[in-house]
C-alpha cells in the first residue's frame, strides 16, 4: 500500500506545490454540523414566529408558502452564504477549528458552497438515510468526504489543531562526546526551534513530508557544525544538537532564559580577521542507534 492511499495524499496546489493538511475528521465533523443544525432550527423557529406576527391575516395557502421559503433559506441559505463570504467556514466549523477548502487547497467560492450545501439537503441531512448516505463515504474515503464533497470537488480540513508542549530532547549517550566538542555558535534560534518542532511532530508527518523537511533540516545543521560521526541517524544528530545547547545555556544562564544569539558580528574595515580556533580532533566513529521505523528522521517509538 503506498503512502497516497494511507494518508489520502498530499494536496497539490495550482502551482504544483504539495501541501500536507490535516484532514477532520468524522467526530469533529459531526459536533460542528450538531451546532449548526442547532442555530438553524432556532433561526427557523425564531423567523416562523415572527411570520405568524406579521402575516397572521394570509390565507393558509399563502402561510405555507411563506413557511417554505422560510424553510429553504435557512437550512440551504446558512450554510452557502457562510461558507462563501467566511472563507469555508460556518459557525460550527469556527468552533470546532474546521475548515472547508478546493481540492487543490485554495479558498471555495458560492458555487462550491452551493452544490456542497443542495447535496447536504438533499442527501447527507438525516432523513431516510438516518445520515449514513454522509457518514458512511466520510468513512471509507481516504480524504473523509462526504457526497457533498465529491460533488463539490471540496474538503474539510482541521485548522486549528492543539498544542503540545514538547519534552527537552534527551542526549544519546554515544553522541554525547562529539557533540561535547561542537561549535554551536552558528545554530541559530531559528534552526534550532525548527528543529525542536520537527522532533515533536515527527510522527504526525507523512513519510514524503518527513523526509523531505527533515533532509531540509539536516543539511543546513551540517553545513554549520560539520558531519556527525559515521553512522549516527539524522534525529541522534538532532537531538543530540538541542540537548548540548540546552545544556550549555543553563551552565551559562542557570534557569533563566538564555538572550537571543546574535548574528556573526562583520569585521569593521581595515582590521585583522579574528585566528579561526583550531579545529578539534575528529572523535572515533561511534556506533549508529537504531533507526526509527519510520525512517532516518524519526526516533524510535
């Protein structure tokens, strides 16, 4: 089975760029349609009783006209109209972090919102089907769609997803003397925080995803600190790197934060180049940890 059918595929913008989105889920979903079904009722309700006031005098013919538009707007005009002018997003969609996009990954217009919503009246709302004509394709389709999204060339993603504050990456113990000796001077906060983020979330990653930031990552670490030891795996490199600078900070700093690095100062004209420091000695080649089962780049679990 390839990465594509595990993880839906990335999603391929007009520009050719490949974007890894978090897609939502069935359950995320479901609360956000539990809300909007909810303001929708209650717009319904609140619109009936205002026509009963107003209109009270029409014939019964003439009311249940009135009802049914009533009817159509609501439950098709609420979700088209806030989806086209909020960017895909409805008020339960905001409160569960959702997000509806193309299939290329650009914004929806109306007519995408309108053939998404005619089909959830159609189809997806319970009815007959008791929502499994929605639930069911959410499920089995790789990218969680439902008809209306097929339809539509539409899909829903998790935009706002929680955070976790990540634990100091530990020290591998056959890499703790070479990275003893480094010059981290050039690690800047930047390199350093990608780095920190690329651990934590390194299993959220899909394989290509992984790969590619992580080959990113450690090829700028290298060109500034030099090649590992034979045989270290790029994450025992990574890691290795954080915990000596996390460990050089709080033996300069103790608990308090450590400043921001500066940039490599200029040479003012006219003065001497600063002697470069004597390279240190290259340590023996140490033995590889074991590699991830989800590549170079990723830790064991």
């Amino acid at each position: 089975m390839t990465d594509s059918a595990v993880y839906g595929g990335p999603i391929v913008t007009g520009e050719a760029v490949a974007v890894d989105l978090r897609l939502a889920g069935a359950g995320s979903r479901g609360v956000a349609f539990i809300i909007d079904i909810g303001l929708q009722y209650l717009l319904l309700i609140l619109l009936i009783l205002v026509a009963d006031n107003v209109l009270g005098s029409l014939d019964s013919s003439a009311a249940q006209a009135v009802y049914v538009t009533a009817n159509v707007l609501i439950i098709l005009g609420y979700p088209v109209l806030l989806e086209s002018l909020w960017r895909g997003r409805t008020i339960g969609k905001l409160a569960m972090g959702l997000r509806v996009l193309r299939d290329d990954g650009g914004p929806i217009r109306f007519r995408h919102a309108f053939v998404r919503g005619l089909v959830g009246v159609v189809l997806d709302r319970p009815g007959l089907s008791l929502g499994l004509l929605a639930l069911i394709p959410m499920l089995v389709s790789t990218r969680s769609k439902r008809l209306g999204d097929f339809a539509a060339g539409t899909v829903v993603i998790q935009e706002r997803v929680p955070s976790r504050v990540a634990a100091p990456a530990p020290m591998p113990p056959e890499l703790a003397a070479w990275a003893a000796t480094l010059d981290l001077t050039q690690v800047g906060d930047n390199l350093a925080m990608e780095i920190r983020q690329f651990l934590a979330r390194n299993h959220q990653l899909a394989p290509w995803a992984r790969q590619e930031l992580g080959g990113r990552l450690y090829a700028a670490l290298t060109q500034r600190i030099g090649p590992p030891p034979a045989g270290a795996p790029p994450w025992a490199v990574f890691s290795a790197v954080l915990a000596e600078r996390r460990r050089r900070d709080i033996d300069r700093y103790g608990d308090r934060p450590a400043p921001a690095r500066p940039a490599t100062a200029a040479v003012p004209a006219g003065a001497a180049a600063p002697a470069a420091a004597a390279a240190p000695p290259a340590p023996p080649a140490t033995p590889a940890p074991p590699a991830g089962g989800d590549g170079p780049f990723a830790p064991p679990s």
